[in-house]
C-alpha cells in the first residue's frame, strides 16, 4: 500500500496540535526538589540546599505567616525543630502540583525529648498539616506551612483553659 503525502498531512497535523498542548508535568519538574527538601525537614542534613532553595526563599508558618528569609534562616528552623524532636518524620499523604507551586498534605510524626521548646517530656505527636510550596527559577521559592498547634500542644499533655474570673476588689 502506498501512503501518499496528500493523505500523511492531516493525520500530521493533528500529531502536531495534540503534541503542542502537551506542556512538560509540574511533577516531573518539581517532584526531585520536593524529595529534597523533605529529606531537610527528615534528616536535618542540608548538602546541596542551595540547589533547591531559591537565594531569596521566605519560610512562613502559622499562626503569624511572618517571613524567615533566606536559606540560613531555613535551616536555623529545621535545626530547631529537630533538638526539640530528634525523630521528627514528615510522610507526605498527597502532593498537588501547579505551574509554579505545589501544595502538599502532610504527617508529623514525633517524639518531644530534645531541649529547645519547651522541657521534652518524651511526649509524642502525629499532627496532620499542609504547606503552599511556590517555585521560581527552578528552586522553592518560599512555604506557607499550617498545622494544628492546639493538637499537637495536647498531645505533649498541655490543656486550654478558661482564665479565671476576675473578683471585684472592695475598695
């Protein structure tokens, strides 16, 4: 059977308008920067942060959302969370990619028996959470952390209570 070249063109171009709206998978992109990343939270070892840490990168984390920035501020953080809970573990449940973010829902698991928040009365935790995570130029640009502290204060034994009501003073 001869194809003729009148007959190749259509089916050609067709290839070419479903090629050109294949635009390359966030996840491929951003997936190794993300395994990086956590593994920063998950071991506190930070060999090639500068990699996947954009320069001008802002950490924000409830309940403020103010900005730590720039990679030492990072993993200042980390560090600190990591006296405090020396196994601390974050399992990534579901990842959400975007052209230039992703979010991410999450699980901490750990136990309170490092210095550093608070005296470790060798408590644990698994608190659920979620992170914004924003790309530019390749590398994270910053993260919007939110997790439940309330949760997590209760399960180290620490309740809420009611302040107590004020008595009139007699003059």
């Amino acid at each position: 059977m001869i194809l003729r070249i009148g007959n190749l063109i259509p089916v050609l171009f067709i290839v070419a308008v479903l090629l050109s709206g294949c635009a390359e998978d966030p996840a491929v992109r951003y997936e190794p920067l993300m395994d990086k990343h956590l593994s920063y939270w998950n071991t506190g070892a930070f060999e090639g942060i500068e990699d996947v840490l954009h320069e001008d990168y802002a950490l924000r984390m409830v309940p403020r959302y103010e900005a730590e920035n720039g990679i030492d501020a990072f993993k200042a953080e980390v560090t600190r969370w990591r006296e405090a809970y020396p196994d601390l573990n974050v399992v990534v449940d579901e990842v959400v990619y975007a052209d230039q973010a992703a979010t991410l829902r999450w699980t901490i698991t750990a136990t309170h028996t490092g210095e550093g928040m608070g005296t470790p009365n060798g408590e644990s935790v698994e608190v659920p959470g979620m992170s914004l995570i924003h790309f530019k130029d390749g590398k994270i640009f910053d993260e919007w952390i939110a997790g439940n502290a309330r949760y997590w204060m209760e399960q180290l034994g620490y309740r809420m209570m009611m302040p107590e009501a004020a008595t009139p003073t007699e003059e």
